[in-house]
C-alpha cells in the first residue's frame, strides 16, 4: 500500500468500513495481506490518554471513551490527581474498571526528583496499574529501576518532540535505557516524533525490543511548528506505521490523544479513531 491520503481513503470506498468499525462487538484477530505483514494477526489494541479530555470530568471522559467504543484507557492526573490519598486513588480506578475500561497506565508522571520517582509507582499501585507512562530525569532512572524492579510496573517514557531537552525522539530515550531493565522502555509519541523529523515507523522499528505504548495522532507538519490535526489530514503516514506496528508484534496499546480542540474535542476524536479503524479494516 503507498502512502495512503485521507482524501485517496475516502475515495477508495473504506470510509464504510470506517463506520463498521464503530462495532464495540467486532474482536479477535485481524489479518493483514500487506508488505510484510500476511499472516499476521493484530495483537495491540485501541485506547485513549485522557489529556485528550483535560477539560473534562472523569465521568465524562469515561463516557466519551465507551462511546468511541475504545477499550482501554490511560488517566492523566486531572483525572486521577498524584496527590490523593490512596484509598480516593483506588475508589476512582475501581469507577473506571466498573464501567469496563482497562485502565492500564497513568501518565505522562514527570519525575524531576527522588520524591516524585517514589510518589508515581505508590500512586500506580494504589490505582492498580501495570504501567506508568513518564518522564524521569536522566539522573533518577537507577532509582526508576529500583522501584520497576519491586513493584513490577513498567515504565514507558514519553518523548516529547525538539523543544524537549531530555527526550526529544525515541532514539533519545532509547539510547539512555539500553542497559535497564526490560520493563523500563518506550511510550512513543508518534507526533513529537514526527515534529523532531524523524519518521515514526522507523523509529519503532528501531525500538522494537523496547516498545512499550503509543501515542498517536497526526500533525500538520514534521517541524518543531507541526500542530496536532485530525488523523488522515496531516504528515504521518498512518497506513506505514500500522504495517510497521503489526509487523513488529507489538501487543500493547495505541493510544489517541488528540490535543487539537480542547473544549471540544470528540469530533476530531471520533474521526481520528475512525480513520484508524478504517485503516485497520483495510489491511
């Protein structure tokens, strides 16, 4: 498949595949016939980071998750703040999990400080979760370590992009946890990514040992300037970073988070994930 446009993808007759894809019901694994991937099946699933939703409650963005029929969801700490009390941080998980959401992952956790390293892995086991999605400073991943190590949580850290000065690109944080522990790895960032100039199916590729989670959007360009858009509309070259992602095996989670319209965000949400849906569908 070449480099796959929204309009082409329109065009092409798969946007009522799109609307199918809508089916909360339609599970199992799906097959690709495309470079590399025939025979495949699809081990990752669909989920969102909750910043998508800052300006949101926690039980509406609960809400506007089933209804984008998404299974999996990862809390920012507007939604379940560091600072609670543990029993208040494992009354909201259990809110999210009773309603049918796998609440994996919290995060982005900045970690600029021993105390802050502690703080987010007895925040993720008050709430139950198997990952953390961070940012430590390069001087606190031996502690980062210690604590993945006692508490079993996965640590992924997030690149941010060019304005980022300790993790710019996955090659950044790749470079500087080679040596750590397994479960101490990569939360790509599939936008900053490309806003850094580097194509994200390459930098997967490059990672794979160490993928973790996914971010993932489009962006207007793959300059520091690129802003988040509807995916389908921008740079990224979605149809590529499937085949790449399925190729490689991963079997975590790819999570939206669309930054764009934050008072009003589902619209754009709903067609990004729909796009994804539809690319999926289409492999």
């Amino acid at each position: 498949m070449t480099r796959l446009g929204r309009r082409e993808f329109l065009k092409s007759g798969a946007w009522g595949m799109v609307a199918a894809s809508f089916d909360a019901g339609s599970k199992g694994p799906v097959h690709s016939d495309n470079k590399g991937t025939v025979g495949k099946a699809i081990h990752f699933g669909l989920g969102l980071a909750s910043y998508t939703l800052r300006e949101f409650s926690l039980e509406q963005t609960i809400a506007m998750t089933k209804r984008l029929a998404l299974e999996r969801i990862v809390l920012k700490s507007m939604h379940l703040p560091l600072e609670s009390p543990e029993a208040d941080i494992a009354a909201a998980a259990q809110r999210v999990r009773t309603a049918g959401l796998d609440l994996y992952g919290c995060g982005v956790v900045y970690m600029t400080n021993e105390a802050e390293v502690e703080q987010g892995f007895r925040y993720a086991k008050a709430a139950g979760l198997r990952m953390i999605v961070g940012a430590p400073n390069p001087e606190l991943l031996g502690l980062v370590e210690k604590e993945v190590k006692e508490f079993d949580i996965a640590l992924a850290i997030h690149n941010h992009g060019p304005e980022d000065k300790l993790y710019p690109t996955p090659a950044s944080v790749y470079e500087r946890i080679a040596k750590l522990d397994h479960r101490i790895g990569l939360c790509i960032d599939v936008g900053h990514t490309m806003r850094a100039g580097v194509d994200p199916s390459e930098a997967a590729q490059k990672c794979a040992d160490r993928l973790l989670d996914f971010h993932v959007k489009d962006v207007t360009s793959a300059t520091k300037e690129g802003d988040t858009i509807e995916m389908g509309r921008g740079v990224i070259d979605i149809p590529k970073l499937v085949r790449t992602i399925i190729k490689l095996g991963y079997a975590g989670t790819l999570a939206f988070e669309f930054e764009k319209d934050g008072s009003d965000p589902l619209p754009g949400l709903a067609e990004s994930v729909g796009y994804l849906r539809g690319v999926l569908a289409t492999l």
